[in-house]
C-alpha cells in the first residue's frame, strides 16, 4: 500500500517501451479481465495488510496492542518511537543496521557468484560423478540448522572468529540451496544450442559462462540474490549464537528490544519497521531487476 | 532467457544430461586438446568452492553430531560415554518424537500443497497482459521482506484470544473466540498461515519466470487445437514448469521438516518449546532443541536431529519421485 | 583469515573459481576490521577487561562504575541487557559446553542453577577467592543455593530472591466490592481456602476479568510453600528420584489447582505469552502471585497509563519462593580473581540494596533486607508500596526446597497439562495421570 506509488514511479519509460515490445513476442496468455485484476488485488492486500499493520503499531503509542476492535489507522507517534530506539544504548540499532549490511551483501555477492557457477557446471557440463555431486548438494540442505549450532561454535571456537562478523559471513559464503536452484534454472533457461556454438568457435567454458549463461540466468540470479540478501538480514539464531551485543546485526538489536523484560510494543515495531526499511529498499531495486531482467534476458539471448 | 523463437527452450524432460554428439566436429588440433582440459577440469574447480566450504562448515558439524548420537553426552557435563545406538532405541519407542513428527507433517502438508497451488494461480494471473504488473508482482512477494520474529510478532497479535483481529471478526459471524494454541488443527492451521503468508509469493515469482519461458507458439499451437484456457494451462503450462515444481516441491520439504521459529513464536511464553500445553505444533526442531538445551541432552538431541536429516531424505526423493510421475503421465 | 588471503595466490590462474576465492578474501578482510578488539581479549598491560553476562535488568549500571573508579583498571562490560531467559541460557549452556564466550561473570537464575550444580566443573570455586567469607552475608538457603551439588565448591553468590506477594487491581476490587487497601485486602487471604473463596465471590460479581492470570503461577507457588513445610522438595527427592507421585505436596498443590480451574477463577493464559503480557494492561485478571522481580515486568507491561491501579500485598500462605539469581565466574574466565572479586561487590549488602531500589530485584542478604533504605523504599507504581517490607518479611521466614537437576523439565511438563484443562483440552478427572506420566517422559 505505502509502497504503490514509489514502484510504480521508478519504472523509467524506456524499461516499459521494452518491456511493452517483449510484451508481444512473450509468452503471456492472454488479456487480464476485470476477475484478474479483483482476484490481485485481493491476494496484494493480503500480503501487505500484516506489514501495513506494523507500521500503524509503530507509528502509535504503546496501548495499540490489544485494544478492540482493532486499531487500523497510523498515528503520529512514529518519530517519538524511533527516538525511543535510538536512546536505547542496549540495542545498538544503528550499528546493527549497517553489520547487517555488510554482512548481507557479502554472503548475497558469495553466493550468487559460486551458484551461478557451479549451477552452470551441473546443468550445462559433463563430468564424471555429476549427478552423486548434485545429490549431495541437495542432501546439505537437508541439514536441520539448528543440529550444526554446537559444532559450528566450536569450529569458531577453534578459528578464534566468536564475536566478528566472519563469523556470520563465512561459513554462509556458499549454499545448497542456490547451487540447486541455479541448476534447475540453468537447466531450461541456457540454451544448449548456444553452448554448443560457442564451443564451436572456441570460446573456452569460463567464457560460455560469462557470456552465455549469466545473462540467461539473471532473473533466477536475482531471484537467489534476493533471496540471499533477505535470510541473511533475517538470521537470529546463529548470529544471537555467535555475536555479542555489542556487535550485533540487526536482528540481534531487534531481539534485544522485544526479549521479555519491558515490551515496550510500539518502539518494537518501529525498530522492526525500521529494519525492515532496508530490505524492502533492497527489494525495490532488486524487484525491479527481476523483472527487468526477465526482460532484458529475453531480448539479449 | 530465451524466449527468443529462433532458439527454442529445452525445458521439458526430465533434468539430465545435454545432448552429446556432434561435439567432435572439425576443428584444430590444439584448440580440441584446450578445450578438453578444459571441459574436463573446469567443471570441478567451478563447484569446488562448494565443497570446500561445505566440507568446512557444514559437513564436519554434521559428522560430529554423529559421533556425538553415539554417546550419552550431556552439555556442558564432565564426562561423555559411549553409548552405541542406545539413543536411537530410545528414539523409536518416544511418543513425544512420534508426535512430533506428526505434527511436522500436517504443517508441512498444511503450508505445502495451499501455497504451491494458489503460487500457481498466481503466477499464471501474473502472467497476463496487466496494468501495474510491477505492483502486482512486488506486492505478493513483499511478505518475504519480513523477518519471521516480525511475522510471527504481527500474527501472534492477529491469532490472539481476547484481542486478536481474526478472533474479533470471526465473532462477528457468532463464532467464539477460539484459543489458536489449543488444539492441532488450529494451531496447525495457523503455523501454515504464517509460512503460506511468506512464501506463496515467491514460489509464484519462481513459477512465473518459468512461465515466462514458455515459447508463445506453444499456446498458440495449443488453441489452434482448440484448447481453452484450462486445458492450455493444464497441457503446456503445468508439464512445461516440471522442473520448476520439482524444485519448488524440494525446497518446501526441506524447509517444512526443519520448522522451527515460526512455532516457537507463536506459542510465545514459558516453555514455547513444548509447542503447546499438550505438544499439539512441536515440530522435531522443536524437540530437537527441546533436548539440547532445556535438557542438555545433547547425545539425544544429536540422534533426533540425525533422524529428522534421513527422513527429509527420504521425503524429498519421494516427493521428487511422485512429481515426476506426476508430470510423466502428460 | 591470513589463510584465506594467500589461498588464490599459490593456486594457479584457473578460471573463475580462483576469481570467487579471491573474492570471498577480499570480502573476508573487508569485515575483519568489525569484531574484535580490546573488548573481548583484554588483559595485556595491567588493564582488565571484564565482561558480566546477564539477562533482564539487574541494575548494576551505577555499581560498575562506582567499581571501576574504587579499581583503576578495571573496566566493566555488561552483555545480556534485556534478554530474556528462554535466550540467555542456551546462550551460556552453549558457551559453557564449548569452553568459549561466557562472560567473566555470568547470572544463574534459579532454573539454571538447580541444573549447574551438577556441573561444577565448569565454575571457578569462589571459596578461593574468599568467597565463604561472605557466608553472613546471605540466607543461608540462598548461600547453600550457590554451592555445587557435592557442597565442595562455591560457585555462584545470590544476588536477589523471590519471595511471593500477590500483585492485585484496585480498580477491580472496587468494582466487585471488595476492599482495596493493602491491608484489609491481606486479610482477605489468610490461606488458600480463603484465596478462593473470595475468587469465588469476585468471578460472581461479573467484572468481565477473572480471579487470577494463569494456573501455572498459582500452581508453582502453592506447590513450594507446601512443601517447604514437608517434605522439603518439590518434583525429585533429595536422592533426585523422581516424586511427582510419592510427595503428597504435588497432588495436593495440583488439585488445589483443578478445582479452581474448575471454579472458572483462571484466565487460562500461559505465563510470559503475549497474551498474557497484555493482560496486565487490559485487565483481565485481578490478581497475580508476585515475586518482587516481577513488579519491574508488571509495570512495564501494563504501561504509565495504569499506573496506581495496580497494588501489591501479602500472598496468602506463608513463604514460598520463585526465581531469584546468582553470579558466578566460568572456569574459562581468564581473569577469574578479579572477576571473583566483582561477585563479592555486586553481591554485597550494600550492592543489593542499590540494585533493589534500581529494579526491586529483593535482596538475599539480610543485612540488606533489614537495612533502612530498603525497607523505607516504596514503589510508586504499586501505588507506593512498602515494597521492601511486603517482600522482606517472607523472605526471611522462607523455608528452603530442594529441586533436582532436572526440575525445569518436570515443571514445565506438569505445567502444561494444567494449561491443557483451562484449555479444555484435557479433562480435569484425567489430568492427573497425564501430568505423571510426561512428567516421568520429562524426567528420562
């Protein structure tokens, strides 16, 4: 809801004559009625309506919760609340925020880059023990996460890493999960055809990658990106495991404020809305790419 | 992408190797011997960081738990004897394990099957010609954007007995307030809302870039047979995204059977790990945990969680399997 | 970290792989510089860095640096601040188990205590550092408290106890026509009987809240005060067999409970539950057995806007006791004298009271509980309270119980089934027999 005009104004026109033109020769059925567009609609307030109610929580004082009926307005308490977090010397908001930046963007370009690649090398390359290897990837993910807690702490333990944000980055820095997703991908989306041409004129399999398969993978490069970016700003259990207060992500902040003692529900939210913000500024740009990378990637391959 | 005509997409069939053949076609001498080291080594040093870093941080936890399985190891104890398959006998005669792993399932179905089926609605609403596209497709994954303490803080208000919003509405339809936490089916229920909230976006998003790469003359060829929107839908778009399910199918399971946060939250208060007063949402993660740290049963903990690993195995090939037999009968 | 940087370079130029191991260095260095520093090493050159590790609020802010200025270098972090417990001790049994990121002096609730008692080894004795000689200090429950389970070793020193009151709502009282002055109101409840006999009569006036929040609570402090008068244990003997069955105070305190469950006198709410949580502000209950800790959680639950509406007073009963902590210093510690002798500071009288009027944490020594300052100190919230006083008589008269190592386990378990009747998920004829068998489950 809040975010409808600011989506809908970044689309630059010459995106949209593009993506007018792929619009012809794509593949979508048909024209939306009026059931499509009320059936959307719906579905788009559903997924905003819980955000849309953090923010009125977090623009309101602290007796919003539980009142009945239930409060649906915003109100004007928003900056009070945020002065309230920012005065509270125990979370370490803002030094949060910007751990989680880091963090996240690390783990984000990590893991795009090594899934891109090595998703190429189980779709589009042969070699021996491909499809064990495959396997075992999808096996990782099997992995309940909070099984490693113990032995992963003491591995940090041993490489002296409790307390920094390697800690939180490394061991993150490759994933199962967008291993096999980047395969499925690369799968039906890079053309065999144009491997094999490019083999053809000598182009070497580094180069295949970079020319042929990023570009046709972009969307689903994006998609993990995302995807990437928001787990890792997301995460609490390993880094609450190996961070300290002081040093904290944002989620570490975030659990600070809302831990049992004085749940003060109205500087939770807004601390929530605020650690929020970013991602959905992430969100924005990386939306953008998606869509404007299916796009692209029809027209360039 | 391609979607391009000239270069159609290979997307059917099952995953598998590229068609081999005319690879050995004229060429130099050295460039053939270049490129096949190439083709030969360069496949592994492309999923070498993989492995290496798995092999750092997620296998060694993984064996490690193992040998830990086969003890009688109590955090932070002094002592840790060996105890053989000991907790893995305990394990198959515990209800409360049995019962987790009940509970699992029913969620796991509970947020499965809804999601990829109304991702599917939506991704082929998606697919249309659409005013505000861009707002459409942002909004449905906007959920993702949230963290699960957040969601679960959110939902926890929207569940809540006295003063919950869907308590509130349903009771303008004469229903009684209901106590979400009580009873399997609700609490269930209401742990599936929250992952469907989540991730029906995103698994629509997934569907539709596959749909994307639907080649337009498909459809055509399909109407000019005289197949309607259904029948286009369930004969060339549905086997067309196989893979794309399978994978999205996978990725649920995997997720499913390690559900852990959004349960914990949501039977906020003392011993949230119990997952209810008579365990009705603990999920194995849950019990897992449970046994680590509120018992500091970490040898149990450890067999549990090994377990929970091969029957998410085993899940997963099994849920591979029923959906390519599933797509394999178009 | 040195490690990874030199990784690419030996390897020979091949392809992106090497490019993304580079890569992932670079991103390595780029946030080597966030963590540690001084902070978390410390130590060298006569400066002694010392990290206390708590959950809640335990006040200490004024006494670190009063400590800091009495002990040139010494400088004080405190880690935990406001955490709640069901985070903080997977966090310190974690910590504990590895060998590796415990503070230099850690808090022990009540729950964690019991269970480390059996784990002494990972504690540094504080009788080394003199710690025996504060014995005086303390109740002498809460001294036995801190030593470990073969009362070799001293490994933790009490901070404060949790001697019950019960918290009420003037407002509701006065709208079921019930006195509303602390006294009068203790006089309503001189046991149990009498407790539910005026819940009884309150529930009847239809004030649209119930008698008290939630079983569970209620429960637990009935169950200790029966037994600390026999037979001085709760769920396991003091030869840690279970005795869930075999101790009349458990079935009593448990069928105390159904029937008033059965009376409709419970809200139903689990303790610590958002919903729970919001009922301090809504009002849905009149009263809450207290401990002194609690006044801190009540009023920052139910808000400034009810102030004066909540009060306190004394519980029906005699003693009875729930949480309350220790500090004690990891064996990992490696300043373990200087963080020994932080523990005899923070848990000295004098300490104690300052943290009592800074978080009404009730102090365990009774030096303190009998200094002025304490006993003088009203809280303003409770509609100015004599809290020191209300508190500090059970707490002297409060006769020591024995939990076993792995009461948490049990009482959350018997717990739960009572939730599970106010539920009506569980018939009160068969609540019983379930409550002993998953406490048995519990137990293993």
């Amino acid at each position: 809801m809040v975010l409808a005009a600011p989506v809908e104004g970044t689309d630059d026109p010459a995106a949209t004559r593009r993506r007018r033109k792929s619009r012809e020769s794509g593949a979508e059925v048909g024209k939306a009625g009026p059931l499509v567009y009320i059936m959307l609609a719906l579905g788009a307030a559903l997924s905003v309506f819980p955000l849309y109610f953090m923010f009125v929580v977090a623009t309101r004082t602290n007796d919003t919760i539980g009142s009945l009926p239930p409060v649906l307005t915003p109100g004007g308490q928003l900056g009070d609340n945020v002065q309230r977090l920012l005065d509270n010397e125990d979370a370490h908001f803002l030094r949060g925020l910007l751990n989680s930046v880091l963090v996240s963007a690390s783990v984000t370009i990590a893991v795009v880059l090594f899934s891109t690649l090595a998703g190429f090398a189980f779709a589009k390359l042969r070699f021996r023990g491909r499809n064990a290897l495959l396997l075992v990837i999808v096996a990782t993910m099997a992995i309940p996460v909070q099984l490693g807690l113990i032995p992963l702490y003491i591995l940090m333990v041993e490489l002296g890493w409790v307390g920094e944000l390697k800690a939180v980055i490394v061991p993150f820095l490759v994933s199962g999960f967008g291993v096999f997703m980047m395969r499925q991908y690369a799968a039906s989306a890079v053309s065999d055809e144009l491997i094999e041409a490019a083999k053809v004129d000598g182009c070497s399999t580094l180069r295949i990658y970079w020319n042929v398969v990023l570009p046709a993978v972009r969307p689903a490069a994006a998609v993990l990106g995302l995807f990437t970016f928001m787990q890792t700003w997301n995460d609490f259990l390993w880094p609450y495991s190996v961070l300290n207060q002081d040093q904290p992500t944002v989620q570490l902040s975030l659990a600070t404020l809302s831990s049992g003692y004085y749940s003060d529900f109205s500087q939770i939210f807004a601390g929530t809305a605020l650690a929020t913000l970013p991602l959905l500024m992430v969100f924005l740009l990386f939306g953008r790419q998606i869509i404007g990378g299916i796009m692209e990637g029809a027209l360039k391959a | 992408m391609s979607t391009d005509v000239t270069t159609p997409v290979p997307a059917t069939g099952p995953p598998g190797p590229p068609p081999a053949g005319n690879r050995q076609s004229r060429k130099e001498h050295w460039s053939a011997l270049r490129s096949r080291a190439d083709s030969k080594i360069s496949p592994y040093l492309y999923i070498a960081p993989f492995f290496l870093l798995f092999a750092i941080f997620g296998l060694y936890p993984l064996v490690y738990t193992a040998w830990v399985s086969l003890h009688d190891w109590e955090l932070a104890g002094a002592e840790h004897p060996w105890s053989g398959l000991d907790n893995y006998r305990q394990l198959v005669t515990d209800e409360v394990f049995w019962n987790s792993l009940w509970n699992t399932f029913g969620i796991f179905v509970l947020s499965t099957v809804p999601q990829l089926t109304l991702a599917l609605l939506i991704a082929s609403l998606l697919n249309r010609r659409l005013r505000g596209r861009t707002f459409f497709r942002l909004s449905v994954i906007l959920p993702m954007a949230t963290s699960v303490a957040a969601v679960s803080i959110v939902f926890s208000q929207l569940f809540s007995r006295d003063f919950g919003l869907i308590n509130w509405t349903l009771g303008g339809f004469g229903i009684s307030p209901i106590e979400w936490q009580a009873s399997k089916w609700s609490s269930w229920s209401a742990i599936s809302l929250m992952v469907n909230w989540r991730w029906t976006g995103y698994n629509a998003l997934i569907f539709l870039a596959a749909m994307q790469a639907i080649p337009r003359d498909l459809y055509e060829a399909a109407a000019l047979d005289g197949a309607g929107p259904w029948k286009q839908f369930t004969r060339v778009t549905v086997p067309l995204l196989r893979p794309t399910i399978l994978f999205t199918v996978i990725i649920a399971t995997i997720g499913g059977f390690q559900l852990f946060t959004e349960p914990l939250l949501f039977n906020s208060g003392s011993s949230n790990y119990q997952g209810g007063s008579l365990r009705q949402s603990q999920t194995v993660s849950m019990y897992v945990w449970e046994n680590a740290f509120v018992k500091f049963d970490f040898g149990y903990a450890s067999a549990v969680a090994w377990v929970l690993f091969l029957i998410i195995l085993l899940f997963a090939s099994l849920n591979a399997l029923a959906v390519r037999r599933l797509g394999g009968k178009d | 970290m040195i490690r990874a940087l030199r990784r690419p370079h030996r390897r020979p130029r091949r392809g992106a792989a090497t490019l993304g191991l580079g890569l992932a260095a670079v991103l390595v260095a780029a946030t080597a510089c966030g963590g540690e520093d001084d902070a978390a090493a410390g130590g060298e050159g006569g400066q002694v860095n010392l990290t206390v590790s708590v959950f809640g609020n335990f006040g200490y802010e004024q006494l670190y640096r009063e400590y800091e200025a009495s002990h040139p270098g010494v400088k004080i972090t405190e880690r935990g601040t406001g955490s709640d417990l069901s985070n903080y001790t997977p966090a310190l049994t974690k910590n504990l188990a590895t060998g590796s990121g415990a503070g230099d002096v850690v808090a022990l609730e009540e729950g964690i205590m019991i269970q480390f008692k059996e784990k002494a080894q990972n504690f540094v004795d504080l009788g080394q550092y003199g710690g025996n000689e504060d014995k005086a200090n303390f109740l002498p429950w809460k001294f036995e408290g801190g030593q470990s389970a073969d009362g070799q070793k001293l490994i933790g020193l009490g901070t404060d106890v949790g001697s019950m009151g019960m918290c009420y709502r003037r407002d509701l009282f006065q709208k079921a026509g019930l006195p509303t002055e602390r006294d009068a109101v203790a006089k309503l409840w001189p046991d149990w009987d009498a407790y539910t006999t005026v819940g009884k009569q309150f529930v009847g006036k239809n004030t649209g809240a119930k008698w008290f929040d939630a079983a569970s609570n209620t429960y637990n402090t009935i169950l200790v005060q029966e037994a600390g008068k026999s037979p001085g244990y709760t769920y396991f003997d003091k030869e840690n067999n279970l005795a869930v069955e075999s101790n009349p105070a458990v079935k009593q305190a448990y069928d105390r409970m159904i029937g008033m469950i059965g009376d409709g006198l419970s809200a139903g709410y689990k303790s610590f539950s958002d919903q729970w949580n919001a009922g301090f502000k809504q009002g849905t209950f009149a009263t809450i057995a207290c401990p002194a800790w609690m006044l801190g959680y009540i009023q920052g639950q139910a808000g400034e806007a009810n102030k004066g509406k909540w009060d306190v007073t004394k519980a029906p009963g005699d003693g009875g006791n729930w949480g309350g902590s220790w500090l004690g210093v990891p064996s990992q510690s490696k300043h373990p004298k200087e963080a020994a002798e932080l523990v005899r500071f923070l848990t000295s009288p004098k300490s104690q009271v300052a943290a009592f009027k800074s978080v009404n944490a009730l102090p365990s020594s009774p030096v303190a509980l009998d200094d002025p300052a304490t006993k003088a100190f009203k809280n303003p919230y409770f509609n100015d309270a004599p809290v020191g006083e209300i508190f500090g008589t059970g707490a002297k008269e409060l006769q020591p119980v024995y939990f076993g190592p792995r009461n948490q386990a049990v009482r959350d378990a018997v717990e739960s089934t009572l939730l599970a009747v106010q539920q009506g998920k569980l018939k009160p004829e068969e609540a019983w027999s379930r409550a002993v068998r998953d406490a048995e489950q519990a137990a293993r």
